[in-house]
C-alpha cells in the first residue's frame, strides 16, 4: 500500500487542489489524494464488469453465492482501512485543543464580513455586548469599553498569523451561519451564533490566502470573505505592536 | 386485454363529468396527476438550474423580461430548485406518482387502502406546489437560504430579502407538504400490509415493492419530524419563541432574543432538519433502487441476483438512513466524537449499496439482454449509481469532508447519485409502464436517442464539477468573477472549466426536448401496445387487473403461485412464467 500511496501523491491530480500551506494539510490531501484514486480505479472496475458482461456471449445465471459476498468483503476491509486513516486524522486535529502556548485568535463572521480579534497585552479577550457592536463608531464587535480587558484587544479585518506558530481560533458568529472556511490550511468550521468553537492549525508557508464563508448566510454570501496573511513571526510581531500602538498608544 | 388506442378517447361511463375527473379517488388517475406536477415541477426546476449556470458564468447578461439577476434572486432561484426538485418532483414521481399508478397492481389490489385519503394527499400536495411558486410574486420574493433554511437565517425575517412573507410562504409550502406525504406513506403501508393477494408473500413482493414500502416507512418517520420542526421555526419567527435563535442575536442591526429569556441552539433545527433530510435523500432513491433490480432481471431474462439479500439490503439502507444525519454536519459544531461515530454509520450504509450494484453487475453478467430504452436507462441508472456513490465513502470521512463540504464535490456526489439516478430510474419507468398509462408504446429510436444525449450531458455536467469543488469552489455563490481578495483569484481559477459545465447543462436540458417530442407524440400517435409487451412476470402486466380489461375478468380473483422473475431456457426457446402463472413445470423446483 505504501507504494500506491507513493504513486498517489505523484500524479498529476495534486495540482487540483491549491496550494497547501498549513503543517496539517499534507497528510491530509495524500489521504485525499489516495481516496481519490481507489475510487476511480473502482469506478473503472465496475465500469469494465458491466461492459463485459453486456457484451460477452450469454451463459446459464450464476448461481455462486461468493461473487456476492467476497467483493463484499473486500469493500468492507477497504471502507474500514480508509475510516480507520481517516479518523487518525481526525482525531490529530480535533480530538484534542490548542497548545497551551498557541496564538490566540477570535474570529467573528457577520453578514458579510470576518472579523479578528487579537486579546492584545493582557492575553485577554474584552467582554463584548451585542447592543454596543456599532460598526460605524469603530466598534464592529461590541467590546464593552468598561471593562478593561477590552482596552487593548485589536480588531482586524484580515487575519495575519505568524508562520510556524499554532494557533487557536474561536469562532463566532453574530447574525447567522457562516462558514469559515480556508482552503490553502485545509481548514473548515461553520461559526455558529451563540457557540464559540475552537479549531487550531499551524500555518507553514508565509503568503496571502483566501477565507470564504461557505455557508449560505444573505445575498452577499458570495462576496464575504477576508485574506488570510501569514508572515514570518518576526514580521508579525511588528504588525502586531503597530497595531496594538493604534489602539493604546 | 391491452386497450385499443381508439377506446382511450372515449368518455368513461362511470365518470360524467371532468370534475368527478380531476377529483377522482381512482389511484391510478391520481398517480397520473401526480406525475404531471412532478413533470411540471422539474421543467420549472431544470429551467431555474440553466438560468443558474448562465449567470454563474456569465454574471453581467441580462435576463430578458426581467433584468439583471441580482446575487438574491440567484439564492432564490436555488432555493427554488432545490425545494422543487427534492420535493416536489423526487419524492412524488417515484413513490406518490408510480406508486399510485402501480403499486396497487403489482401486489394484486385492487385500490390504495384509502382512496379518498389518498385524493387528499395529491391535493394538498398541487395546494403546496402553488404556495411555493407563489412565494416568487410577493414582496422580497421567494425565500433564499436554500432548501436546507438554517436559522437564524430562516428565523429572521430581516435577515434579507425573502426572509419575510417568501420564507413564510415556504414553512407553510413544505408543511402542508409533508403532511400530505406522511397520508401518502401511511396509505401505502397499509396498502402493501393488508391488501396483497392470495400468494402475494412476503417474499414474493416485487423489489419496486419493497422500494415503496421501505421509503414510506421513511417518510412516516422523517415528515412528522421535520412537521414539528417547521412548526418550531413557525413559532421562533410569530410566537416569540426561541428555539432556534440564540439569545442576542443581532441581524441587520436589531438584537433578536424575541420575548423569550432562553438561548436557543442553530444546531438544533441542523439535527431536526437532518434527521428527515438524510432520510428523504433515500425516499427518493428506493423506488428506482427496486425499479433497476427488477428492469435487469425483465431484459437479462434471468432472476434478480440474491434475490432474498436485495430485500435485506433495501430495508438495512433504511434502517441505516436513519442514522447517518450527522455526517451533514461534520463541520457545524458537532461534537468530534459525534463525527466520528456519524462517520461510521455512513461507511456502514456503503455495504448495503454496494450489495445492489453487485446484485446488478451479476444479473445482467453474459446474459446478452435485451436493449430496449428502459434497459438503457436501468443500466444508466447502475453506471451513475456507481460514479456518484464511489464519492460518498470520500465524504463520510470527517477529515476530508471539512475539506470538501459545501464545495461543488458535495454537488456534483449528490446531483450524480441522487438526481441523475433517480431521474433514470423515472425515465427507466416512464418508457417501461407508458403501455400500462396509454396503451401506446413509446419511440424507440426516440428513446434511445434521448438516453444518450442524457447520459453523456449527464456526465459531462457533473463529473467536471467534483474538479472544480476540488479546486475550492464552494456552493450558492452568486457569481465567481469580480470578487475582491484572494478569494477573487481562487474562484476566478475555475471559470473555465464552469464554462464548460454550463455549455454542458444546457446540451442535456436540450436532450430533453426529444423526450418531450417523444412523450407527446407517442401519446397520439404511438404504436398500439400488445399485451404485456415487455414479457414481464409482474402482476400489474396481469391481463385481469388491466383497466380496459373486461368487468368479468375483474371478477376473478388473482393468486400469486411464484417469485417474479422466473425465465428458463428450454429447447423449444424460452420459458416464461408470470408470477401468476399456476403451470407447475418439471424443470422447475418449487420455492
């Protein structure tokens, strides 16, 4: 199996997908990439019993009972190889939460735009309050200004991240479903208003990336989305101080 | 014994006047009039999906009559056409519409269990039809969060245009469906439980039987829920409940906690929806499942392969219908470990799935059948089975699904196995029981022409659309050119090969004109249909149970003597015993 897998990551069907940026993502899309080729090698097989049997001359019925139940089987080992992988996987991103030493993001979806807030200085996220969310005033979140946590907390409408550095997103949602969706990290999480969901990831590659939403969420759903830009850390950290300077200089 | 095409004009004695007509309690008229909704229904929802693709690729053309398509009607006209078609045309014309016309006969009834009940149901389905269209022309338009309608989205009126009396009108559209839909399913229960004939076992029910009696117990148990939870929805938008709205939601700038002090859960209604969502996709596809076992067998001239394991499987991909609801919801905040065991009932149905494409593969494996239209569409329906199903294992796996959910990948496994399937599996019906509906045949070079162009357009539309969902492309986007960011260049990566898929979209829409032609013409002017023309063993080819057939036929009692399906090769050619046939043969071993 191992050569297929070595052939799988080879061939040409790898370009499809974009660019993969996170340190999660390769061992997804080999195990993508894998899945991708089993089921268009069956695809074929079934295709090639069919014609065969259309075209070749008749014969009494099959009567054997095993060439039902032996591909059966063999199905079942498949589908319980390709599940068992998959839930490796699965569990590696999801099972578990952040390193108590990832960077902290939240990410706020709204008809029809992301939002991004940094906890600033103090590590900590400022309380916020739906009746004070006043986009115009420069308050898109609603962060309560009496509480002082909130004093530092930098909202951005793009998510910059440092490469190489975990980080732990919350995502929330203030209006209805969106989806927040990453294609180059391989990341995909529905913000849900009313629930916060952590997700992490670890980008690797510095550049600029798409965020969609993909969850229909209004007329402008196709047209809600934000640049993710990873920099080298050094970089972000000067990003970041600036931008902590706008808000408590 | 089949009617002569110049009896079919005349008036029936026992029917005056066309409205005893139209309202009638003859399950086969009914069935008929089922089919011409779901026909209505699916040029509406096929023309809506062309207008869709045109505008997906070319965003800036004007639509004639009308004007530019702006980003909600393009949401309304999804919304539309996927309500229309998973409704109105994929749960009716298999199991409401064919059920109707043939159910009845294939186990030796002479009538649905409750007639009037069943009248009801096809009325209170055409009331829900008008009430969906209707939502087009009030202010706002139709409703466009899909045919899925996540709240808050759904529960808020402001939360766009539509949202308010369009997304009312929808809650009422398919809550007066579904209670037509559980009437319809509970009648046929008990039509298949209490009104088979003398011999009629269980065992040797038809598989399009087994197909109709395993999605009614489905839509018993999926239409009440997805009742209750409209009713829900109903009372978040009017009552002032709040099961569905968390508290201090804000849309459009007004806090929505409604006047009541809970905190509702989005996730709940996902649950609610799915549970009957998931199980509707089966409903849909059942029928044509049975229908393709038994095409197979009719034109191999052969038994179903594994005959008792066919009707294992069919109700095991029921049972297990009911238990996969979460794999919608991979990525919506379910619980992790949720996932996982969703992922594992998802993997599980795949066994019983690929038992039917194995029971196919051998049925018609050297049997040299024969290639009439509704073969070609059986086996059609076998080869979009397999391409369309291959990918739903890939999208069981929670790990690959938050890559691929609601991307054109989900689009294209769902419109291949789902719609292309089941659309063959209707066409497959259409062209195999016109006879029994008209007593006219249906072209065959017609036919066959139709196949094709179908069959290629098919694939040729919604293979490409698994790359394009590959690339990133995700769903009920209004339009992939002109977006800003880096989102603009990763949808604009894909216009090419969307081209392509509209070019493609409309060559199969085009395709159907041939069997609109064929249809009609065949109607009028069709070679008039011997008896039991297909050489079937089912009981609706049952010369007594014909319409035109002679009262005195009626009289006798019809008795089942063996399983259907029953072909022998002898020296003097083919045996050929219908399952009401009583010769007792040598050569045959009783069951």
């Amino acid at each position: 199996m191992d050569l297929a897998l070595q052939a799988a990551s080879l061939l040409p069907a790898a370009s499809l997908l974009p660019f993969d940026a996170s340190a999660h993502g390769p061992a997804i899309d080999h195990h993508l990439l894998l899945n991708l080729w089993i089921i268009l090698a069956l695809a074929v097989l079934a295709h090639l019993i069919l014609f065969i049997g259309l075209i070749a001359r008749r014969r009494p019925e099959a009567k054997n009972w095993l060439i039902e139940y032996l591909p059966l089987a063999a199905l079942a080992l498949l589908f319980i190889f390709l599940s068992v992988r998959a839930e490796r996987l699965w569990a590696a991103a999801r099972y578990t939460g952040a390193e108590p030493t990832a960077l902290q993001v939240q990410v706020v979806g709204e008809q029809f735009a992301w939002y991004f807030r940094y906890p600033g200085t103090d590590y900590t996220f400022g309380i916020t309050r739906p009746q004070l969310v006043d986009a115009g005033a420069g308050n898109p979140l609603g962060i309560d200004p009496a509480d002082p946590h909130g004093a530092d907390d930098v909202v951005a409408s793009e998510l910059v991240l440092p490469a190489n550095r975990q980080v732990d997103l919350r995502i929330d949602s203030l209006d209805v479903i969106h989806g927040f969706s990453v294609p180059e990290m391989r990341l995909k999480q529905d913000a849900i208003p009313g629930m916060t969901i952590h997700v992490h990831f670890t980008p690797k590659v510095p550049g600029t990336y798409a965020i969609l939403c993909t969850q229909v969420c209004g007329l402008g759903h196709y047209r809600m989305n934000a640049n993710l830009r990873v920099l080298p850390p050094s970089e972000f950290a000067t990003w970041l101080a600036a931008r902590q300077r706008a808000v408590q200089p | 014994m089949t009617p002569r095409p110049d009896k079919l004009s005349e008036p029936v004695a026992t029917m005056p006047s066309l409205r005893r007509r139209i309202f009638t309690t003859d399950h086969r008229i009914i069935g008929i009039e089922y089919l011409i909704l779901a026909l209505t229904s699916v040029t509406i929802g096929a023309i809506l999906s062309l207008l869709m693709r045109i505008h997906l690729v070319w965003p800036d053309r004007v639509l004639p009559f009308y004007g530019p398509i702006l980003p909600e009607d393009y949401l309304a006209m999804v919304t539309i056409h996927g309500t229309i078609m998973l409704f109105f045309v994929l749960t009716t014309a298999p199991q409401a519409g064919f059920g109707n016309l043939i159910l009845p006969a294939q186990i030796g009834a002479r009538r649905m269990a409750f007639p009037v009940a069943n009248a009801v149901s096809f009325w209170l389905t055409a009331v829900a039809l008008v009430i969906l269209l209707s939502s087009t022309f009030v202010p706002g338009g139709s409703a466009i969060s899909g045919w899925t309608a996540y709240p808050p989205f759904s529960a808020v009126a402001g939360a766009g245009p539509g949202q308010g009396l369009g997304m009312d009108l929808w809650l009422a559209s398919i809550a007066v469906f579904a209670i037509a839909s559980t009437i319809g399913a509970i009648n046929i229960l008990v039509t298949i439980i209490k009104f088979r004939c003398e011999g009629m076992t269980w065992g040797r029910m038809p598989l399009t039987v087994w197909g109709w009696f395993t999605a009614a117990l489905l839509s018993v148990i999926a239409f009440s829920v997805l009742l209750a939870a409209l009713l829900l929805l109903f009372c978040d938008r009017h009552a002032g409940t709040g099961f569905f709205v968390p508290a201090g939601d804000l849309v459009s700038g007004v806090i929505h906690s409604g006047g009541h002090p809970g905190n509702g859960s989005p996730l709940l209604w996902l649950h609610l929806f799915w549970f009957f969502g998931h199980p509707e996709v089966y409903i849909s596809i059942l029928p044509g499942l049975g229908l393709t076992s038994m095409l197979l067998a009719n034109f191999s001239r052969r038994r179903v392969f594994a005959y008792r394991t066919m009707i294992v499987t069919t109700l095991l991909i029921g049972f297990l219908g009911i238990l996969l609801w979460g794999h919608h919801m991979f990525v919506a905040g379910l619980n992790p470990f949720a996932a996982s065991a969703f992922a594992v009932s998802t993997m599980a149905i795949a066994i019983p799935a690929s038992a039917k494409v194995l029971s196919w593969l051998a049925t018609v494996w050297r049997s040299r059948p024969s290639y009439t239209t509704a073969m070609l569409f059986s086996i059609g329906f076998i080869s979009l089975f397999i391409t369309g199903g291959l990918s739903g294992p890939v999208l069981a796996q929670p790990i690959l699904d938050e890559y691929l959910h609601n991307t054109f990948f989900v689009v294209a496994h769902f419109h291949l196995i789902m719609a292309m399937a089941a659309v063959f599996g209707l066409f497959a019906a259409t062209y195999y029981w016109f006879p029994l509906m008209t007593g006219r045949m249906m072209s065959e070079s017609l036919g066959r022409l139709h196949f094709w162009g179908t069959l290629v357009g098919a694939y040729a539309t919604f293979l490409p659309m698994h790359i394009t969902g590959l690339m990133g492309e995700p769903r009920h986007y209004a339009q992939l050119s002109g977006v800003a960011n880096a989102a603009g260049q990763l949808l604009a990566g894909t216009l090419p090969l969307n081209r392509f898929i509209t070019w493609s979209a409309i060559v199969l829409s085009t395709v159907q004109l041939v069997f609109f032609v064929n249809l009609f013409h065949s109607l009028r002017k069709g070679r008039s249909a011997p008896p039991n023309p297909w050489r079937a063993t089912t009981l609706e080819w049952h010369p007594a149970l014909h319409p035109n057939a002679p009262a005195e036929a009626l009289e006798e009692a019809t008795v089942v003597y063996r399983q259907p399906c029953e072909y022998r090769p002898t020296p003097g050619g083919e045996l050929f015993l219908p399952q009401w046939s009583a010769d007792t043969n040598p050569d045959i071993k009783p069951e």
